[in-house]
C-alpha cells in the first residue's frame, strides 16, 4: 500500500518482507481511516498525515495499528503473569501473543535463528509444521510443542521462536512445575529443564498417557491414562543430568472413562480430574481420598478438555466439547455455574487471572478461533456466596 503524496507513509524498516506481508486488498474505514489486508490475514490500520488527508475535520490515527488474531481453531495458550501477556496456539502452527490489559493481539511469533524446520513462515507465520498441541511459559520463554514432532522455544519479548528440539514421537500434552516440564508423547514421557531435555530420552509408560500436571515444587508429576487410572510419579533428581520418574501411587477405580484433563490446586493440596463426563478432586494429603467422587460433578456431554483452580483455590473451572464452561466449588458441591455455547465447537483451554484486584476473570479458548475473558465475580458470589 502506497501513499500518493510524499511522506504519507514511511516506508517499512524491514529488509526483508515476507511473502504473508503482501497486500491483497484495501479500502478506508469512518471514511478517512486507510486500511490494508495482508495474505497472512493480518489487518493494518494506518496512520496518515494531513498532506495525504487533507479534510480539517478528518479521523486520523497517531500510528500504525496491526491487528491480528487467529484464523484456525486455538488448540491451547499459555500466560506470562509477569508481563501480563498470553501466548496463544492454533491448528494452523500459529502462535499470536496477547496483551491481557488491553485485550488485544500484540503480534504473532516468527522462525528466528535459522531454524525453519518445515514450518512454513513465508504464508502465514507458521513456527510449527502441524496443529500446536500445548503450550507453557517459564521465565518468559514460550515452549510449544506440535504435531511436526518438533518442542520449539522463544522469547516472548522478541515473538520469535529460535530453537527447537526433535522428539521421537508424536506430543500430545505437556504441563510445567516451577523449572521442570513433562510432555507427553504417544511413547511415553520426557522431561526437560532449563531448555534442555533433561530425562534419557522418552520414558516409556505401559499405558496411553493423555493428561498431565507437575507439582510447583517439581517433585511430583502426575498423568492420566486411557486406562481411566491416574498416575503419581516422584521425580528422581539423583542423576541430575538423567532425571527419572518413580511410580508412588495408582488411583483407581476414580474415572469410568479415560483421564483427559489434569490440575493441581496452588497450595497442592488438591488434584482435580476429569474424562468425558465426570470432574472428581482428589486430597494430596489425604492418600488421595476422593474430596469429589464420580457422579457428583457430571453435568459435562462431552470430553472434558481442561480444569483450572481460582487463585484462592475456592472455584475450580472445567471446559469441555459440549461447548460449556462450568464453575464448581467445594464449599457448595451441589451448586454449579454453567455458561452454555462459551466457544462453538469446544473449549480447548482456561486459565484464572491473577488481576491483583477482587475481582475474579477467566480466560478461555476454543475451536471458534476465539479467545474470551470472562468477569465471573458476580456469578461466583451469588451461586457460592
């Protein structure tokens, strides 16, 4: 897009624009406002002088503004509390990061440092080859994993994804403690620490592994099964540079359907999990008592996709394919909120922010390419009181 009048527009700073940044189309929005198109789907609202507008009463904007987002179904997000940005993932291999505060794309990660590893950055800033499975952020670096068998790292300051690390086998989940991660492969488990794999190689496990959680100690990683079992694992640190996981603890007999979802409360003194139907919890320091037992919490038509425990722990969240969100508490087992057709399609992640305030906002995600924020407070104190 081309200004007809010098100076108009300054000429953009990159040396190299990428075949996503061409322009397919344009037009102007409140009349003045000039906006572009770009083949990545990115939308640019740009800012004009009065020599390219000249009209005195003319709307014009201070600078440029991007507008971005997803165009496939969001698989998962992460969040970096400290910059209060979330770092989403989609089908596509795209990875978009977002300012909590103003509620709005801030831009999307690119392949940096060489490192194209078959993901197709040219069109659509693609910085993983397949569908993005999980997601975590420790210490502002941004960890995906993807079904081009690949675990990739970036700053989430630079949106740029700069290293990666070739896996075995398939991902299909990960989750993170404090420094440790586990991710989930079809094969079995690996552990990685530092931006470094960490275990020897993939641990094998004698079941089909699809959910997991890690204690905010690192001590502890927990997985559910296809086989409807839970797993306790301690994590063995004696070999610091082959870390190994130890079985302590089978729950059985707690789900009737495979474990989809996993989530440890803040004070890890509660597990909660669920499968296709049923959320139960669990007490940590009780020997794994059940708190909330199978055909309690089941209100759920589909496969339950994710939990979330509130900051104070009092609220647990579950999202699931039958595109509802529910809100559950202990306090009052037999009371639950419900929001129907949160994302059409399914939820596909949540998460409680800490907004430093009273008041209580998730987050969620889905297959309708959204991401929403939702005020809860009200909701929470009138059905929990």
């Amino acid at each position: 897009v081309a200004a007809a009048a010098s100076g108009g527009i300054s000429p953009p700073t990159s040396p190299r624009m990428p075949m996503g940044g061409m322009q397919m189309g344009c037009a102007f929005v409140k009349g003045d406002i000039p906006v572009s198109v770009s083949l990545s789907g990115q939308i640019t609202l740009l800012s004009t002088s009065s020599d390219i507008v000249p009209a005195a009463d003319a709307v014009r904007l201070d600078a440029d503004r991007q507008l971005s987002g997803h165009q496939a179904a969001v698989a998962t997000f992460a969040i970096d509390p400290a910059n209060q940005t979330l770092y989403s993932g989609d089908t596509d291999g795209v990875i978009c990061a977002w300012n909590l505060a103003a509620a709005r794309a801030v831009g999307r990660f690119r392949l940096g440092g060489g490192d194209e590893g078959g993901a197709d950055s040219s069109l659509m800033d693609r910085v993983q080859g397949g569908a993005i499975t999980s997601m975590v952020c420790v210490d502002g670096t941004i960890v995906s994993s993807g079904w081009d068998d690949k675990i990739r790292f970036g700053s989430g300051k630079d949106l740029v994804m700069d290293r990666s690390v070739k896996l075995e086998a398939q991902p299909n989940a990960m989750a993170k403690g404090t420094n440790l991660i586990c991710c989930l492969t079809v094969k079995g488990a690996l552990l990685l620490r530092d931006n470094e794999v960490v275990s020897d190689g993939i641990i094998s496990l004698p079941y089909n592994a699809l959910s997991v959680c890690v204690s905010s100690d690192d001590a502890t990683v927990i997985v559910g099964g296809e086989d409807c079992k839970i797993y306790v694992y301690k994590v063995d640190m004696s070999e610091p540079s082959s870390i190994a996981l130890k079985e302590e603890h089978v729950i059985e007999n707690g789900h009737l359907k495979a474990v989809h979802a996993l989530e440890l409360s803040h004070d890890g003194k509660m597990l909660a999990s669920a499968d296709v139907r049923d959320v139960c919890v669990w007490s940590v320091d009780d020997g794994w008592t059940p708190l909330v037992a199978k055909g309690r919490w089941c209100f759920h038509t589909q496969r339950i996709t994710c939990l979330s425990w509130s900051k104070d722990d009092a609220v647990l969240a579950s999202g699931g394919n039958d595109d509802s969100i529910y809100l559950w508490s202990l306090a009052k087992k037999m009371k639950r909120v419900h929001y129907p057709f949160a994302h059409r399609g399914g939820i596909s992640a949540l998460e409680f922010l800490d907004t430093g305030n009273s008041a209580t906002t998730l987050v969620s995600s889905g297959s309708d390419a959204c991401i929403c924020q939702w005020d809860v407070t009200a909701d929470i104190a009138s059905k929990f009181g």
